[in-house]
C-alpha cells in the first residue's frame, strides 16, 4: 500500500508529498526535501519522530 508524508502534516506551510511503499523511502525522500527546501542540513531527532507519526496509508 502507498504511504504519503506531507509538510503541512507536521506544521510547514509546504505543498510538499513524498510517497512510496515504505516508510525509509518515505523519509529519505523527506530528508532530501528538507535540506534542498527548507535548509536544513541536520533534521534534528523530534522531526524525525514527528515525520514518521504523521506518515499515512493512501
């Protein structure tokens, strides 16, 4: 099943949906995102946490 991840899910006001079968995918697309997006260079560890709670089943 397609998960989804989007910014505005844990609170950036960002249009911004990665998507795939697994939540890595998921998170590594997201990481990618937030460094090229955002700039963060580091995504501290409450993100992360909050990034994978907000992931959903399409």
């Amino acid at each position: 099943m397609t998960k989804v991840l989007r910014c505005r899910d844990v609170g950036v006001d960002c249009d911004f949906e990665a998507k795939g079968e697994t939540a890595e995918e998921i998170m590594n697309q997201a990481a990618k995102h937030a460094k090229e997006a955002h700039g963060m260079d580091e995504i501290p560890a409450e993100v992360v946490a909050q990034c994978q709670k907000a992931i959903r089943d399409l």
